[in-house]
C-alpha cells in the first residue's frame, strides 16, 4: 500500500464568493453533496488504507477536516490530520507531514481541491508512478484536450517503463504558446505527486537546504524560518530525478468559474445550479440561493451569496482573484467567512445586523456544546426555536424548552449546550456597543481552544 498526503489549506481565492477563506472551494459543494475534499479522500483510499492517510491543514479549517472525514465514515485518525502554524505553500507542507509523521516508504501527494474521474486510466497511472517512484520523483502530467492559459505545462522527455523523465517544466503560456504545447505532445501539470519519501527527503537537502534546516527547528518556529515555496520550484523544477506518468483521466483543478462552467451539466447551453429563469440567455454559469432571472445574457458568470453577487465575462474568470485582493485592502470580512460560519460544535447564520445589534440563528448538533465563555462588550438573548437548549448563566444551569428564552449579560460566565438527539436551534440576539467575533474569553472548551 501506498501512503497518501492530501493537502487541504488553500484558499481558493478564483472561486470568491463561492469560496472564503474560513469555507474555501474544496470544503464546498460545487458539483454534488461531497466536497471536493471528500473526494479527494475517496480516492486516496483507492492505493492507501485509513491509517495511511495524513492531511495537511490549518486551524481556521481543522474541524471542517475533522467533520467531513466523519461524515465520509472514511476511518482515517483525527490524529492524522496535521496542522501547520502558517500557510508556507506546498513544498514545507509536504517536509512536514513526512517528517513529523515520520512518513516512510512510497508516498503520494493529492491537493484536495481537484477532480479527477476514477478509471482504469487513472488506476494504471497511479501503478506506474508507484514503480517508478523507487528512483524517480513522479509528478502526473494530464493529456490537454485543448489548448489552456491557466496551466503551467511539462515537456517528456526520454521514455522510461511507464513514463518519461521530464525534459522541462514551462510557466502558463499565452494562447498562441498553449496551441504550440499541445500539438507538441506537452503535458498539463496536474499537482499530483508519487515518490519516496526517502528520495524526496535527499532531494530536498541538495535543492532546498533552507527548508530542511528551517524543520531542525520546533514547529513553530520553523514555519517562521521556511520559505514560502512550491514544490515545483523548490525541488521538481531542480531535479535530475523528475519523471512524468500521462494522466488520461478527465482532469480540473477546479481554478476558476469557467472551469465549473465545464464541469457542470448544461441546460440550453447554460449552467446552472438554483433557481434560475433565463430567456435568451447561453452559454452562461448561474449558481445562486435566491432566483436569478436574464434576459440577453451571453457568455456570463453570476454568482448569488447572501452577501454578494459576482458577475463578469467568462473570458475574464482568471482574474476574480483581484476582486479579492481589492476587499482584503479594505479589511472587508466577506473574503472570510460566509453569512453562514461552521464550528466544531455547529454553525451560525447572520441573518441581520446593524450599528449596535446582530441577529443570529445559532444550530448547535446533537450533544454538542459550546465553550463555557463571556464577553465584556454585548449581552445576548436566547429564544429556542427547535429543540431544548442546557443553558448555564453564572452558577446556575437549566433548561431552555422550544418557544421559550433567556437572557445572557454582557461580562456574566455562560455556555449553550444541546444534550438531545436533534439538532438545537436558536435565534440569538447581540447587542452591545462592539460585536466582533473576537470578544469572547473561553474558560473550557471541548475542542481545545481555551487560551
């Protein structure tokens, strides 16, 4: 068997505001009821036992981890879920799950933003690499089946059993270059990876001497100390041990609406996912949680949230990227969470807010329950809705039945609890002269996060 590093901390800036950066694309269901992420995982699962299984992530999205592998009923160790103190790109994420997983033997490297259609062609590959992988770092190399300016490319090189050692690694190229590649036999590289560990960790020392000697350190201070580099240009790009196995699975890594555009089934031409009525309207992409209506529209992508609607050119999709640089000047929450927040114990919703209130429909899972915490700006009131909530206020404890409320003061010790079967729901009511999610001080908390 094969172990399987499946890496899980990008943002997916491309797809805002489908994805933000506390929900990003591959925790999201864009096509069906799994998230990419649980695909992913599904086919690791092909070549790796549970066990063998070790994601890489961060603390904003570690519990989203842990709730979709559960609901995967995929087995794999809440202790194999590794967390990086900082974000550092993929070449110090993989050091890191090799070394402090003490990862040995042959390893594959699946980001969990991709899909990828599970075939014999994607099988035979995969059993190539693995052969290939004694001597050689193995990257997939996906057969284009048009020419793509938002692929970096992989020239073969000489033939080896099963693959090619790889002649050159080539940046996003024009569309002119892109026509070039194809008919040249060049590859579309994919991000996927199969080597030993071993191999990797020797390769690394020759090519990328400040990581290593940045992870001597203890973890945190070595995310301090490493650079922010790929794995394609700190090592692939380096190497004389760089081969490339032809993926002709059906391939996407999912970078930006035109390519959900593609993947998605198409109604008179258009794709759609919600409510959508559209009159003379082709080729568009229509994804929304309200109705969209068009008239005329050609070669479109809208996007509805609760909080925002995108709509530009499909021809201009690349670059939505720069609308999110542009709110992360401002400070402006929306590249971060959603009007609906996931946390270990639930989620919560906004559903209004102004200067000095907000209004919250709080859904607490079955025996679960919230940090026992307080807050000095904002006081909140309770009213249960569905279920019956175990409230503590101070040093008292009770029951909050459906229809009924309470009241929490502002600087007063309380916690919310569910201890039914259900799903508890509550609307809660802030009010206060600062309501930042930041405001809280926990004094216990279930999920580790007190301090």
């Amino acid at each position: 068997m094969v172990k399987t590093i499946v890496l899980a901390g990008g943002s997916g800036t491309r797809l805002w505001p489908l994805s933000r950066e506390y929900l990003p694309k591959q925790f999201i269901n864009i096509l069906d009821s799994k998230s990419l992420f649980q695909k992913t995982i599904e086919r690791a699962l092909i070549f790796s036992a549970p066990d063998e299984l070790f994601i890489v992530t961060n603390e904003n999205h570690k519990f989203l981890v842990y709730s979709q592998l559960d609901d995967l009923n995929a087995d794999v160790p809440h202790e194999n879920v590794l967390v990086e103190p900082k974000a550092k790109n993929t070449l110090p994420a993989i050091y890191y799950a090799i070394k402090y997983a003490e990862i040995d033997g042959v390893v594959a490297v699946l980001p969990s933003d991709h899909i990828v259609e599970i075939d014999e062609n994607y099988k035979n590959a995969f059993k190539n690499a693995i052969n290939l992988a004694k001597d050689h770092l193995v990257t997939f190399g996906v057969k284009p089946y048009k020419p793509h300016t938002g692929y970096g490319y992989i020239k073969p090189g000489i033939e080896l059993e099963g693959g090619y050692k790889v002649e050159a690694f080539v940046e996003k190229p024009d569309q002119k270059t892109a026509k070039k590649y194809v008919k040249e036999g060049y590859l579309w590289n994919s991000g996927m990876f199969v080597f030993n560990s071993e191999l990797f960790v020797e390769e690394c020392s020759k090519h990328a001497k400040d990581v290593v000697e940045s992870f001597e350190k203890p973890l945190n201070e070595a995310y301090e100390l490493t650079p922010n580099i790929s794995i394609d240009y700190g090592i692939m790009e380096k190497t004389d041990k760089a081969a490339v196995v032809k993926l002709e699975s059906f391939w996407s890594d999912v970078g930006s609406f035109d390519a959900v555009y593609e993947l998605m089934d198409k109604k008179d031409s258009n794709a759609v996912k919600g409510e959508v009525i559209a009159l003379n309207s082709k080729d568009n992409l229509f994804i929304g949680d309200r109705l969209i209506a068009s008239i005329g529209l050609k070669n479109t992508i809208v996007i509805d949230t609760r909080d925002a609607i995108l709509v530009c050119s499909k021809d201009e999709a690349q670059n939505v990227k720069k609308i999110v640089e542009k709110l992360k000047e401002k400070g402006d929450e929306r590249v971060l969470y959603h009007k609906t927040v996931y946390r270990p114990w639930g989620s919560y919703t906004v559903l209004e807010e102004g200067q000095f209130y907000k209004i919250k429909r709080v859904t607490v899972l079955p025996k679960k329950k919230l940090s026992l915490q307080m807050h000095y700006h904002r006081s909140e009131h309770w009213v249960v809705v569905k279920g019956t909530a175990k409230v503590t206020i101070g040093d008292k404890e009770f029951l909050v039945k459906n229809g009924e409320s309470t009241f929490v003061p502002a600087g007063s010790l309380h916690r919310l609890e569910n201890p039914g079967l259900l799903p508890l729901e509550v609307i809660e009511v802030q009010i206060g002269e600062y309501l930042g999610e930041d405001d809280i001080v926990r004094f216990e908390d279930d999920f580790g996060r007190v301090g």
